[in-house]
C-alpha cells in the first residue's frame, strides 16, 4: 500500500501535497512544473530535459515561450530533480517515454483542441524520438537541442562498451566517471550554475543506467524512419556530450519532408545556456519555427 499523497516526500523532503505532480503506472510521484500565458494558448510545448539535470533548469526556454502565448509543461524524469527514484538509475528506457506520454494526455484531456509540440535537450531527444515513434497522432512537431543519437566517441570506444554490457548486471551501481561540468557551455556563469543546483546530478554515471541508454539506442535505425512530423535540429560541432553526427543521421532518416538542421560552430551541448549571442539566436530559431508552424497569437 502506498503512503497517502499528504505523507508523501521528495526526495529534498518537501510533502508532494503541496506541489504540482502526477503518478506513474509504477506509483512513483513525479514532479511537474506549468508555465501559463496570460493570453489564450496557441498551442502547447512540453520540455524533456536531459540525464542528470530537471525541468527547472528550463525556466528561459519557457519564458520565451510563453511570451509567444504558448502553454509549456514538464516534469522531473524518474530519479531526476524532484521525483522519486533512485538517482540515475531506470529499469528500462521505456519508463521515460511511458511517463512523458501519460503526461502528454493529461494536457490532452485539459486543452483538446491545441497542438502539442515537443522541446527535447540531450537525452530528452532520445525520449522524444520514442514519443514520436509510438504517438505520431499526438505530436504536431519536436525541436531537438543536441539530441543523444550517438555517443561521444570517448564514451563510445568498445571496450567501454563491452565493460558497461558485461558489469551493467554484476554491479549496476558501479560509476564509470563524471561528466565535465565545463562541456555543458562556454558561458562559465552557466557552468558555475550546474555547480551549485543542488537538484542537478554531480555524481557518476552508473554502469546499468549507461547499459540502458546504450540498449535505447541500438534500436533507432529502425524508429527514426517512422517519424514524419516536423523537426527542428540544433547542434553545436564542439559538443563533447552527445555527438553532432548524430543530429546529421537523424537529419538523414527521418522521413519528415518539413526538417532542418541547423549547426552552431564552436559551440558546446547546452544552446540554451551557451554564450548570450548563441542563445539569442537558438531562441530566434524556435520562435520563427513554431510562428511559421501555428496560427498567430491573439494578444
């Protein structure tokens, strides 16, 4: 039997009672968070952030949007930011995509009329191409921030992969090294930022978690040619996260006809917390995209 909501704590202790979440098939509360328009929403975009970090690392990319009269929502994944789980840790990559589609009909149920498009950063990407593949009905569109499609080579090397295969069963909590805060963005207010969220990850990846993202994406040269829905790509070369090959092979296989690609030249994995110059272009992207994709707004 579960505890009631109103006993129910986060993992930082605040009382789930009190905050804005839903549960999982799992029984697991996962935190969300809404960014409202004052105006009537055009459409609506959902945030999937990506390994380590939670939705409240999004508050500009939502800002902005909201300011085009869009209604945003997201939630912490499992074992992310605010929700329950163990940290960095899933049993299977499909739990991120079962909790973002339940999500996605809860807003459905809510706002029946609008269109829902996709914002995913990172390993949100990876969640979002599994979203599309099996709702193609629901998603009007996605637009990618250096989505994981390929590993970084360094991550990638085989016997990395061979080791991670094999000890991902024997101990699945073993750590196979930290993330370098200092390849999030060349903006080190941001990097300083990462540092100090204490709702950020800071640990190391684990060998069962890196075994479930490298099983999730074995399988994508079958699902990206499914997706037919517009895409908005964007990558910078000097990522040392997630691989600017693989927004190129993404761009490649998709079979939308309305998919774009669009590369930032010494820029690293974060293009919404990158130099101000760059954010500023990478939100002039995403407002030109949705503008052109959707009725203008009534203000």
């Amino acid at each position: 039997m579960h505890q009631k909501t109103q006993d129910r704590l986060t993992p930082q202790g605040l009382h789930y009672s009190d905050l804005r979440h839903f549960v999982n098939e799992d029984g697991n509360y996962l935190y969300c968070r809404y960014w409202e328009p004052t105006t009537p929403p055009r459409a609506l975009v959902m945030i999937l952030h990506g390994a380590g970090e939670h939705s409240g690392a999004y508050g500009n990319v939502a800002t902005m949007l909201v300011n085009q009269s869009l209604f945003v929502f997201s939630h912490d994944h499992i074992g992310h930011g605010q929700s329950e789980g163990q940290r960095l840790s899933v049993s299977n990559f499909s739990v991120y995509v079962r909790d973002c589609l339940q999500h996605i009909d809860m807003m459905k149920r809510r706002f029946p009329d609008l269109k829902i498009f996709l914002l995913a950063h990172s390993m949100g990407g990876l969640i979002a191409i599994y979203a599309m593949h099996n709702r193609p009905e629901d998603i009007a569109g996605a637009i990618f921030i250096s989505p994981l499609v390929t590993l970084n080579p360094e991550s990638a090397r085989p016997w990395k992969v061979f080791c991670t295969k094999l000890l991902c069963h024997l101990m699945p909590n073993m750590t196979l090294g930290v993330m370098n805060p200092q390849w999030l963005s060349r903006d080190e207010k941001e990097v300083q930022n990462f540092y100090e969220d204490p709702l950020c990850y800071h640990g190391g990846m684990k060998v069962g978690f890196a075994a479930v993202l490298l099983n999730a994406l074995t399988g994508l040269e079958n699902i990206l040619p499914t997706i037919t829905a517009p895409v908005l790509l964007l990558h910078g070369d000097a990522d040392k996260l997630c691989d600017i090959k693989g927004s190129h092979i993404m761009y490649e296989m998709v079979t939308s006809t309305d998919r774009t690609l669009k590369v930032f030249e010494g820029s690293f994995h974060q293009l919404h917390k990158e130099l101000p110059e760059v954010v500023k272009e990478v939100f002039s992207l995403i407002q030109t995209w949705l503008n052109d994709r959707l009725p203008p707004a009534n203000i």
